[in-house]
C-alpha cells in the first residue's frame, strides 16, 4: 500500500477471460470478473487455466469517497 498519508485504501482489480487469436473482443461482449477490496500492491489470481488468454487487465485506486480512473488495459496470458 502507499505511504500511511495517502488517500488511497484499496484497488480494484478487474479483468476478461478470453482465449482466441486475433483481435480483441468489443467492450461489453465479455463479462468483467471483479476482485474488490485489495490491500496490497501484489496480488495473485487463482483459478486461472493453462494456455488461456486473459485481456482487459485493468486496476483501479479508490478511497473512502470516490474511486479513480482505471488504468490502461494490459493483456495476461497463461503458458
């Protein structure tokens, strides 16, 4: 987590499961899975499958009030 004076409190993580060659699916056709509430700046995703492609990668800083921007996308692949 940031230093004891920042104002962030968790990040969200969400991401989309796909596993095809070619170009990314349209915004909307896959469902977003949702981690919520991390503590940390590390985190691991379980339940993943060998050779699979999981894009739409994203992050998301939030405080008690308001959250932030996601941050641009990052593609994950498993081998």
């Amino acid at each position: 987590m940031p230093e004891e004076d920042s104002r962030i409190d968790h990040f969200v993580l969400e991401y989309r499961k796909t596993n095809f060659d070619g170009l990314p699916r349209l915004k909307g056709e896959q469902r977003w899975e949702l981690v919520d509430y991390i503590k940390a700046t590390q985190y691991t995703l379980s339940g993943l499958r060998f050779d699979t492609k999981y894009m739409n990668l994203r992050v998301q800083a939030c405080n008690k009030a308001v959250a932030g921007e996601y941050s641009d996308p990052v593609t994950l692949e498993t081998k």
